[in-house]
C-alpha cells in the first residue's frame, strides 16, 4: 500500500488502490460502485441507463453501502445529463467523471460546488480540452474498451504515451484492462491510474443480466466487435443482433435506417435482460482474458498483486 503513497491519483480521489470501476449503463449501479469503493477503488454508479429518480435512489444507497469516497459517471450525449449534474451537486457526490460530450459544459459549475471532476476521451487533443476545461484529471480509452468508442480507433498503447506526454493532470488508462500485468504496463507508458469496465461487469456484484456475465466469460476477444461505426462505434460481443447490424453496413444502409434497426433499450435488452440474441452486449476485448465470474474483492486483490509481482515490488 506504501507504493501508492504519493500515487496522484490516489491523492485525488482519497483511495488506497488508482483503481476505478467505469461507468456502465445496466451494470454499475450503487452495489458495484460501493463494492469497489470498500475494496479500496473508486467506483462509479453508471448515471447513463437512469431517470433522474433512479440517481437519486442509487446516490443515497452508495452513501449507505460505503463510508469511502464514490463517484458518478455522467455521459454528456444524453437527455437526462443535465439533471444527473444538478442532483450530484444537491446530494454532494465527491467525485465526477463526464463522457462523451464536451468538457467545458459542466465542469467549472462541478467544481465550484466542490466536486472533483475527471473527462474520458479517445485522443489527445480531447485530452488537452478537458485539461484546459478545468478538468482534475482524464481517462484515456482506448479502443479495446467496452461500450462506445471514440472515432479515432486509437489502440491504448498508442493512445496513453501520446496523452501522457501532453497532459500535465493525471492520465487514468482505460480500455483492454483486466489484470495487474496489463496496469502494471498501463504505468509504463504514463498512466497513474487505471479505469476498468468488462472486468468489474463481470463480477458478482455488477447488476449485468447472468446470461450477459456468462456470455463474456464465454467469449474470445475476437468475438468482441466494433459495429454502429459511423454514427457512434460501439464495442460488443457478436450475436445475431450485432451480425445484422454489420451486415446492414456493410451493405451501405443508412444511418437513419440503421438506427431505426437498432430501435430503443437494445442495452437493457442485452446488459439486464440477458437477451443474448437480440439485445447489445457491450463488452471489450479483455474478454479474452476474463475466464470467471468473481466477487469484486476478489477481483481486486488479484489485480494489485499481479501488479506488484509485474513491478518486481
Ligand atoms: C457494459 C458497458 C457499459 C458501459 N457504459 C458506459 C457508460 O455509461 N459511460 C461511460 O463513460 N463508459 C461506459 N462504458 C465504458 C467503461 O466505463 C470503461 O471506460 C471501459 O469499459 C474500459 O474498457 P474495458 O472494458 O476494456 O475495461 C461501458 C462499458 C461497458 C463494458
């Protein structure tokens, strides 16, 4: 625990390990964001599959279910963003991270109520904006991760060194991240922390449908696909919904007509339904390596370990 003594992102968040459950729609509500927190991360409850309501409720669960430091993940793109802002201002949530959207729209108003406020971006230049948009720290994902993805297809090898030599604030790397080897490299190229999303969807306490964690540790990372490319690329695992949807693509359909294929609740549909042929299962290329469903403890005890065994600590 000493080595991650002066870590700063440790210092920001006021958390023993630089680890962070992402934000994921239908899997990371107050149960997994507390979790996480006990074990000695920082979790986040997952705002982008919530009324403003349901916040709320999850909000005061987590302040019930952990006494350490917690946060919300905000994707800007959606309708109910603004009111998500609002109520972690009321109910004095510690911590921030926004996506998918621009930076410089709520974070001074987060940070005059007190709130630490961290952006997640795909390349460098996005970096740069949200560190200019008073931003306390950035995530850089890369395209391994779960869920929407960034245009650029920048992998996270590439993608981290870049930002880490542009940025001054602390790099969290994300996207492809599951074991204490693959933090332990994420270190290497600049990053002091590390967001993780796949891997916590697949523990005990993520709200994920079984059929969802099932099909993930069942997956190879090959069965991982990006789809919906250029409206918004989305990694997921392969099914016949997702076959459709590239087929449609690649035969040149329009955007218009594809969303309208995509319809509604494909998220919920896949992620809490486990409908594993009609419904989105987003996931990422980790999946790979992701061979059991396990508790979050667990989980995180074998990442700092493997850590500290790939830094010869
Ligand atoms: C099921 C799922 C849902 C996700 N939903 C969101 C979301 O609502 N907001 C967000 O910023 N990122 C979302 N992500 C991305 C994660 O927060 C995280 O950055 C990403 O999963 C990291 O890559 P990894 O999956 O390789 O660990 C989601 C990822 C997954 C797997």
């Amino acid at each position: 625990m000493t080595f991650f003594k002066d870590n700063p992102v440790c210092n920001l968040f006021k958390i023993d390990f630089p680890v962070i459950s992402g934000g994921m729609v239908w899997a990371s509500g107050a149960r997994l964001a507390a979790a996480v927190s006990n074990a000695g991360g920082l979790g986040l409850i997952g705002a982008g599959s919530m009324k403003p309501e349901l916040l709320e409720e999850h909000i005061d669960k987590a302040f019930k279910a952990t006494k350490h430091p917690f946060g919300v993940n905000i994707p800007l793109m959606i309708g109910h963003s603004k009111d998500h802002i609002d109520i972690c201002i009321e109910k004095k949530v510690q911590v921030v991270f926004t996506a998918a959207g621009n930076p410089a729209l709520y974070t001074q108003k987060l940070k005059d109520a007190g709130i630490t406020v961290a952006h997640v971006v795909p390349n460098a230049k996005l970096a740069l904006k949200a560190q200019n948009s008073g931003c306390d720290a950035v995530v850089a994902e890369g395209t391994e991760a779960g869920g929407h993805n960034g245009k650029d297809g920048l992998t996270s090898l590439v993608l981290w060194p870049s930002v880490a030599d542009k940025v001054k604030i602390p790099l969290i790397a994300a996207g492809g991240i599951g074991t204490g080897r693959a933090m332990a490299a994420a270190f290497a190229l600049g990053a002091s922390g590390v967001q993780i999303g796949t891997r916590f969807a697949v523990s005990t306490e993520s709200t994920a449908h079984q059929n969802y964690k099932d099909a993930c540790v069942k997956a190879d990372g090959g069965s991982v696909r990006i789809f919906n490319t250029a409206h918004m690329p989305i990694r997921a695992l392969l099914n016949p919904y997702v076959n459709e949807y590239i087929k449609k693509e690649c035969a040149g359909e329009s955007i218009e007509s594809l969303l309208s294929f995509r319809g509604k609740g494909r998220t919920k549909t896949g992620i809490f339904e486990g409908d594993i042929e009609d419904g989105e299962m987003d996931a990422g290329q980790v999946c790979e390596l992701i061979n059991e469903v396990l508790p979050v403890k667990e989980i995180m005890n074998r990442l700092i370990e493997q850590f500290f065994v790939a830094k010869n600590l």
